[in-house]
C-alpha cells in the first residue's frame, strides 16, 4: 500500500477506486446521467412538458447499455 501524502504515513492512498482524472471517472455513465438530470430539471422548471419526460426516460436506458 502506497501513501498519498509522504509526510503523513497514517493517511493511506485509498484502493480500488478510480483516479479522478482517468477515463474511467470521467466517462462513467453516472456523469451523463448527471448531466441529462440536470437539464431535465431544468426544462421542467421552465415548464416545458415533453423534453424532460423524454430526457429523463433516456437518462434511465443509458446506464443500462454495456460496452
């Protein structure tokens, strides 16, 4: 086990997660999802009734397709 910080030897790098730079972090499905989310709510509050219904319907079936 490697640390994160050389000065302090109680606080250990943690494992197996993914660095917050690495493709892994930044394209995973939760970020769109995130996103999609973010814009839906948007529109909603704008009360525009069919896009965020729509968006958020895609929002569910994205996460589900495997690569």
């Amino acid at each position: 086990m490697t640390n994160a910080n050389p000065d302090d030897p109680c606080r250990p790098e943690p494992e197996g997660q993914a660095a917050p730079t690495s493709p892994t972090a930044v394209f995973s499905p939760g970020w769109l999802v995130l996103g999609i989310h973010r814009v839906a709510h948007s529109l909603y509050r704008r009360q525009i009734p069919l896009i965020p219904r729509l968006l958020s319907y895609l929002g569910r079936l994205l996460p589900t397709i495997s690569p």
